[in-house]
C-alpha cells in the first residue's frame, strides 16, 4: 500500500508542470503570437470574457529610458484579465474577502533571451476557499499550453 501512494505522489509531482511561490507555469514551444491566441480562445472556451488585456512587455520597454532600464526584459509580455460569475459567486459566498482575487489573470511572456521559450501561468491562490478558481485558471493555461 505504501509504496502504490509514493508512486502516485511522485506521478502526480511529476505531472505538474511547475509549482513555486505560488505560481503555475507551462512552457510552450511556439510562436508568441499563436500563444496568446491560444490563451484568449482558452478563456472563451470556459464562456468567460476577456475585460482586459495588459501589454506589460510593450510598456516595460517603452518606458526602459526613463527608468534607468538597461537591459530588454522581453520579447512580449500579457496578462489577461477575466471574471466568472458563477464561480465569484461561490468563492466569495464562502468568504468574502476573496473579493481582492477578482478579476483573475493568465500571463504569457517571452524572456528576451535568445531561445527562451513562452511561458504561459497564473499566480494560485493560496486561500482554500479560491480551489474552484484554481482549477478553472490550471484548464485555461493547460488548453492554451495545447496539454
């Protein structure tokens, strides 16, 4: 009995993509561009809407000179940001305060490292009441990540 649940402990340690200071992160393979496509039809799949797009990686380096910035950051950095209504509903009836969660967001970003491959991920939620949101935010990365 013991040494099936060391198996399945280190089955299910070795299907998780990358886990660490509370982030979850794929890395993809492909072009940018096709990824974000990827990530934006993962969200409407889940019948959620997009409310914003954040191009940080265009800002960051819009703005490298006038913060002293001497180094290009990325190729391209985005963050997605979504609501769920039903699933809002049901975190935030079982506490209120997770409120401060919402909206939810899903990054991709490419290093500006020669090769560096896109990452795609979303930051967890540590509360044990946001399991649902976790969830949700774990399929829409793993679809966009094409797993």
């Amino acid at each position: 009995m013991k040494t099936t649940l060391t198996g399945a402990i280190f089955a299910t340690m070795l299907a998780i993509p990358a886990w660490g200071d509370g982030f979850y992160t794929v890395d993809v393979d492909a072009d940018f561009e096709d990824v974000v496509f990827n990530v934006e039809m993962a969200i409407t799949n889940q019948g959620l809407v997009i409310d914003d797009v954040s191009y940080v990686g265009q800002m960051l380096e819009r703005t490298k000179e006038d913060v002293g910035g001497e180094k290009d950051l990325f190729v391209d950095a985005r963050i997605f940001s979504f609501c769920s209504a039903s699933l809002s509903r049901e975190v935030m009836e079982a506490k209120l305060r997770n409120i401060q969660f919402c909206p939810y967001n899903v990054y991709v970003y490419q290093s500006a490292e020669e090769g560096a491959p896109v990452v795609v991920g979303y930051r967890e939620f540590n509360e044990p009441t946001m399991r649902s949101i976790n969830y949700l935010l774990q399929q829409i990365v793993a679809e966009a990540a094409g797993d």
